[in-house]
C-alpha cells in the first residue's frame, strides 16, 4: 500500500509534541497523525478523539503491524528530513 504525507507541520520548543502531519493512505486520508517525544525516543500516534468521561480513544487504528510500522516509518522519515533542513522560512533561495 502507498504511503504518503499530504501535510507536515514540524513544531518546536519544550513540549512532548513535536509535529503533525497528514498520510495518505491509498485513498485513505488520516488528518492528525502526531510525531510525540517518549521516553525512549520519537513515536507515531494517530488521531485521538476524547469521550464524555474524558477517556482518549484513538479514532484510526490500522489494523495490520505491517501497516502500522509501514505509516510510522514514513512519518519518521519525513520527520528527520525536515529536521535537517529545517522549517521553510530559514531556507535560502
């Protein structure tokens, strides 16, 4: 399955968040795919909505490891691309 990102919005400062992005998925769209700092390193998650009680509950779940990893590793890639050239106002012509 094709995999590809559609939007990339890195972000910096302190905070655990680190990008978003959208994926393209065949001819699925997934809006909000976040890039998160953890502990051990920088994790994928998927668009999250949150309950009456409060509880967050991702709302895309793929359903496949494989899928899973495929999506993770292109958000990573991406997101290690942009780091090193850096956001576009600081690109030169």
């Amino acid at each position: 399955m094709d995999v590809t990102i559609t939007r990339f919005v890195p972000f910096e400062g302190a905070g655990p968040l680190k990008a978003f992005c959208d994926v393209a998925v065949g001819d699925l769209l997934i809006k909000g795919v976040r890039v998160i700092a953890g502990r051990q390193g920088l994790l994928v998650r998927m668009p999250r909505q949150q309950s009456k009680e409060g509880t967050w509950y991702d709302s895309v779940v793929p359903l496949s490891q494989a899928m899973k990893t495929e999506i993770s590793r292109v958000v990573l890639e991406t997101f290690a691309q942009q780091a090193r050239i850096g956001p576009p106002e600081d690109r030169s012509a």
